[in-house]
C-alpha cells in the first residue's frame, strides 16, 4: 500500500469513527504498524488522533487522552502546526467532558494562538464559536459575548447565513442569562428571520420557543401564547416532535398566568396524556426487543432439543433441563414486564397529584382575582365620592368667592372712570390692585376647573400631559420630552384620570428630591398593554430606602396595582432613575 492509497483509508476511517469505532480501531491498528514500517509520522500522529477520538466516545478517557497527547506531541516535532490545533481541540473536548475546565481551555487557547498566525478565517470561526460556547457552560458570560461576536462577524463577511443565525442564537442565550431580555428577543428575532431566509422553516422551532420563554418572563402573557402556538404549528407541518411536551407544559402554564383555568387544565392534561402515550411507546418497544429476544433463543434451543433427542438419552435430559432454564428466563421476563407497568402506574398517579396541586393553584388564583375585583370596586366608589366632593368645593370657588372678586372688579371698574379726579400719585396703586384683582378671578376659575377635572375634560389624557410638559419647560424646572403613541385607544375620563395623577405624582417626587434637568416621558403601545416610560437624569436612589421612607412609591404602586398594571424601578444613585408602568388596556 503506498503513500496515496493508505491516507485514503485513514481518511475513510475517520469518516466512520464515530458509526464503526470498533471496526474502525482494528484497521487503524493495521495502519500504525505500516506507518511505522514507512516512517511516515504524519500519518502516525493521524492514527493516534483517530484513536483518541474513538475512545473518547467510547467512554475510555485514559486510553484516549494518551493517544491524542500521542498524536500532539508527534504534529509539534515535525511542525504540523495546523493539525497540532486540531489535537489541542479534541485534548480540550476530552479534558471539558472530564469537568477538567480550567486544562480544556488551556488547550483551546493554544489552538486559537496557532490557527491566529496561519489567519484563515475559516479555521477560527469554528474555534470561536467553540470558545464562546464553553465559557457560555461556565457562565463567563462577558468572555462568551467577545468569542461568539467574533464568530458572528465571520460569518458575516462570509455570506454564511446557516452560521449567522447560528451565531444570533447564541448571543440571544448569552444575554437571556444575563437577565437582558430586550436584547435576547433582539437576537432571537434575528435568528428566526435568518432560518426563514435560508429556507430551515424547521429550525425555526427554537428561536421560536426562546422568544416565546422572553415573553412569558416579561409578563406579556398573550404574545408568549402567540408564539408557543407558532411553535406548535412548526411541530405539526414538520412532524418533528421533540419540543412538543415543553411547547404544551409552557402553554399550560400562560393559561394560569391569563387566569384561564379550564384551559390550563386542559393543558395539563393534555400534556399528561403526551407523556403517557411516549412513555406507552418506549414500554411497548422494549416487550418487543424482550419478546423478539426470548423467541430467538426458544427457536434456538428447540433446534438443539430436536438434535439431542435424536442422539441419545442422555441429551434429552440436557434438553429438558434447558427448556426449563428457557421457562425460568421468560417467568423472569414477564416479571420484568410487571415491574416496568407498575413503574409507569406510579409515574402517572404522581402526575396526576401534581396536576391536582396545580388546579388547587387554579382556583386560589381565581379567588384572588375575585378579591381584587372587589377591592377595585370599593377603590373605584372612593374615587367618585372624592370626584363628586371636588365638584362641590370648585363649585363653591366659583360662585361664591369668583362671584364677590367679580363684584369687587366691577367697582373697580367704576371707579376707574373717576381716576382722572384722583391724584396722579395714587395712579400706580390703583393699577397694581387692579391687576392683582384680575389674576384672582383667573385663578379661581383655573382651580375651580382643575378641581373638576376640567383639565382631562377639556383637553384629554394626550392634551393634559402636553399641556403639563409645556408649563415645567416654560417654568424652566426641567426639561421635559413627552412622546405619546397615536395607536393608543381614548381612555374612560376615570382610567385618564388615575394615569394623570400618576404621572404627577412620579414628577412632584423628581422636582422634590431628584435634582433632574431633563425628564423623558413616552406613552407607547405594547400589544395589550400602555407601556409608561419615564427617565430622569437626576441624583437617582437606592430603592429599599425610598420604599422605607415612603418617598411617594406607596401612592403610585396602588394607583398602577388598582388599574391590574406593574410598575418596575430602576434606580441608580449618581445615574438618575428609569420607571416602567405597564397597564392593560
């Protein structure tokens, strides 16, 4: 076998290592002794790689790390520099399979410094990506962005989309376990429109799945629903049913979340029923490979019996004695098949106990929602007896106190006919007074009308806050960028109410203890919810102490909790203060 021919056939068998590794081996054997005898070690050090490799997943680490370290030292001698990154690599994979992380990643930064120098790309974005993936297992999550970045980029430049998707997976994982989920749903997005381009509809399943899990982590319970159905509908046209179980274990739990209970336990049940019929059809296929097992040897043993009985008594003897061993197999079989049923009886009585645990959640669940109902109800008749006694008092301004200042005015008034028979030194007196008097009649009229909600009346949620944001940017207390979604549906006076005042209440607290000099106040919609953003610039806080010293946070969580919203703080002292409203419509 020359040169030519023996390299085909290590190639051949590294391309059947992992189908064939014990046929594999025998040849490889074969071949290290014919390189040995060509002094070829090139092709030595690819025997020993090749070994290393099998025994590696043949569970046999000693035997493996032996001949990959083999394989290293021999590429390093004689200069295969290339190779030799490849033995560092499958050293690394071996060493991280061991839980010896800190000596596999020795290894695989010894492969990037070689493969660095030679600077094809296409050999660094495997190792990249390899890299980020390790330190993604290891949560050194900074490190895992930097290598999976780096991948991305070549993937990039190469008009890889399999890999560029690949890549936005990975990046969406690392900063979903970074609690980031905004930049995860990101780079989940970017995946799945990377498979759709590449035509995997298939693939598709997980970015799918993940968005989904970002969502229902997020509290926007009706898109994770969304998108656990879209991940259903991929199971059903592709027929791939490995993530269907999760698919309908997370569905189950987005009913409970929605309240829907008779749906959630459907689902539960549902996925309960999944679970059974897979468990069914692992159970049944082991009775088959234990039925077909069995009856082999009983074809078998019959054959001998037959022979035996022919030849002498003696054997007949031996015969019966294996039949009864053959009886005593398939006793012991049958009991198998018992204990393997009771098994499954447990599983499922202990499934449906958990499932019973859960539609007790159900229905305490449904009793909150009732008791909230009702509190919303007492807060809602509160709320009108204040309306209807602020009427009252603005009504009083109006007609008894702006009357008696109109009068006043109107006396003024004629006086100011005779002004020319007072001396001209009074004149600037009489004009102070005047003016003064003016500006109390408008300021009656102005409390009167807020008093009675005039301002939400007359100009709306939208016209309120502009009309808010104009009087601080003019006042010159703080620069305010309000942006309100047109999408957003007009309110009931009551709801545009509450919001109002929760929005004064969040900037009374900024003008009092804040320092701010600029505010952003945005009114978006986000599905089914008013999403409120609101940034300051200001001194910021340390959130445990405001809600200690009841900085204003008590009144504006139970106004947002008596609307079914959530209110999340993010607040940093020396880095000014985010606050997030969400809000059903």
């Amino acid at each position: 076998m020359d040169s030519t021919q023996l390299e085909t056939a290590i190639n051949d068998c590294s391309g059947i290592k992992y189908d064939e590794p014990e046929i594999v081996k025998g040849k490889l054997l074969k071949f290290l002794k014919l390189s040995e005898v060509e002094k070829s070690p090139y092709f030595k050090s690819k025997c020993y790689s090749i070994l290393g490799e099998i025994y590696r997943v043949t569970a046999k680490p000693d035997s493996a790390q032996i001949y990959l370290e083999n394989a290293l030292e021999i590429r390093m001698e004689f200069g295969y520099s290339l190779h030799a990154a490849s033995s560092h690599e499958y050293l690394s994979r071996l060493l991280l399979s061991l839980g010896e992380d800190s000596l596999g990643l020795v290894h695989l930064y010894k492969s990037l410094t070689i493969k660095k120098q030679d600077g094809n790309p296409n050999y660094l974005k495997g190792l990249y990506s390899g890299l980020g993936n390790v330190h993604f297992n290891l949560e050194n999550y900074d490190s895992a962005l930097f290598y999976h970045t780096q991948a991305l980029q070549i993937y990039i430049d190469q008009n890889d989309t399999e890999g560029v998707a690949t890549a936005y997976t990975n990046l969406g994982n690392i900063e979903y376990n970074n609690d980031r989920l905004e930049r995860a749903i990101f780079y989940y997005r970017l995946s799945r429109a990377k498979y759709l381009e590449l035509g995997a509809f298939g693939r598709t399943i997980s970015p799918v799945i993940d968005l989904g899990v970002c969502k229902y982590e997020l509290g926007q319970y009706d898109s994770a629903l969304y998108l656990f159905q879209e991940a259903e509908r991929i199971v059903e046209q592709t027929g791939n049913f490995e993530n269907l179980d999760y698919i309908i274990l997370s569905k189950a739990e987005v009913y409970v979340k929605l309240n829907y209970s008779d749906s959630a336990v459907s689902m539960f049940d549902e996925y309960i029923s999944y679970r059974d019929s897979v468990y069914s059809i692992e159970k049944q296929v082991a009775i088959i490979d234990a039925t077909a097992e069995y009856e082999a040897k009983y074809q078998t043993q019959e054959a001998q019996q037959k022979g035996q009985f022919e030849r002498t008594e003696k054997e007949k003897f031996q015969a019966e004695d294996a039949n009864k061993r053959l009886t005593i197999y398939l006793l012991l079989s049958a009991f198998g098949i018992i204990a393997i049923a009771l098994f499954f009886w447990r599983r499922n009585t202990k499934q449906k106990s958990k499932l019973n645990s859960l539609e007790v959640d159900v229905k305490n669940q449904e009793i909150n929602t009732l008791l909230k109902t009702q509190e919303a109800k007492s807060y809602a008749a509160l709320l009108e007896g204040q309306n209807a006694e602020r009427e009252r008092i603005a009504q009083d301004l109006h007609d008894q106190l702006g009357g008696t200042l109109a009068a006043v005015k109107v006396h003024f008034g004629l006086m100011d006919q005779k002004i020319d028979e007072i001396k001209s030194e009074n004149r600037d007196l009489f004009d102070k007074v005047n003016g003064m008097l003016s500006e109390a009649v408008q300021d009656v009229r102005r409390i009167s009308h807020d008093l009675a909600s005039g301002r939400i009346s007359k100009l709306g949620l939208k016209g309120a806050l502009e009309d808010l944001a104009t009087i601080l940017n003019t006042a010159k207390k703080m620069e305010v960028d309000f942006f309100m979604d047109d999408s957003l549906p007009e309110f009931d006076k009551k709801k545009e109410q509450e919001i109002y005042t929760i929005i004064q209440e969040i900037i009374s607290n900024t003008l009092k203890h804040a320092n701010a000099q600029t505010v952003e106040l945005q009114l978006n919609r986000n599905d089914k919810m008013l999403n409120i953003l609101y940034e300051d610039n200001g001194i910021g806080f340390v959130l445990d102490n405001a809600r200690l010293n009841g900085l204003g946070l008590t009144g504006i969580n139970n106004r947002v909790e008596k609307l079914g919203g959530t209110v999340n703080y993010d607040s940093v002292i020396g880095r000014g203060t985010i606050i997030i409203i969400n809000i059903p419509l």
